[in-house]
C-alpha cells in the first residue's frame, strides 16, 4: 500500500530481510548443520524443521502503518529432492 508524506506517496517495501540463522539454528537444533555455518553462495544457510515456527526480522523503508499497508510473504522451500512448498500470509 501506499503512505502519503507531504506530497510523495511512498510505497511499502522490504529494505533486508534476516532469517536469525543462529536464533534459529537453537531452536530448531540444526546449529550444528553445515549450512547454517557456511552455506552455499557466500554466507549461512537458514535450516528449520518442518512444522516448527521460526523468526525473522524483516526491515521496512518505513513504518508499517496496519490500517493502510497490506503485506504477504511467500516462502518457497527447495530440497536434495526438489520439494517445493509456497505459502501465501498477510498481515
């Protein structure tokens, strides 16, 4: 959605997104998993568990307003045999 400041409309969007490797690595007892320490593709990987809840922080260009902004996450998990899940949320 869309906030108006002064004259300019500004649109919502996500600036970075952390997926809390080591937050979630303790929880989920996968710390200890070689791609939550080095990854592929220069960095952690995230590794959760199906079916428990994990964090993340997503960091917005500016506040989000509930009564005006709309947000969905869609979440794609890929695996060694190419299982895909997508989700739709909103908030």
């Amino acid at each position: 959605m869309e906030a108006v400041i002064g004259n300019v409309v500004e649109v919502l969007s996500v600036r970075a997104v952390d997926l809390c490797v080591a937050e979630n690595g303790a929880i989920h007892n996968t710390s200890q998993f070689e791609l939550m320490s080095q990854g592929r593709a220069g960095g952690p990987q995230l590794v959760a568990r199906r079916g428990q809840a994990f964090a993340l922080s997503i960091a917005l260009n500016r506040p989000y307003n509930y009564v005006q902004d709309a947000i969905s996450f869609i979440f794609s998990v890929t695996g060694r045999y190419f299982v895909r899940f997508v989700s739709l949320f909103h908030a």
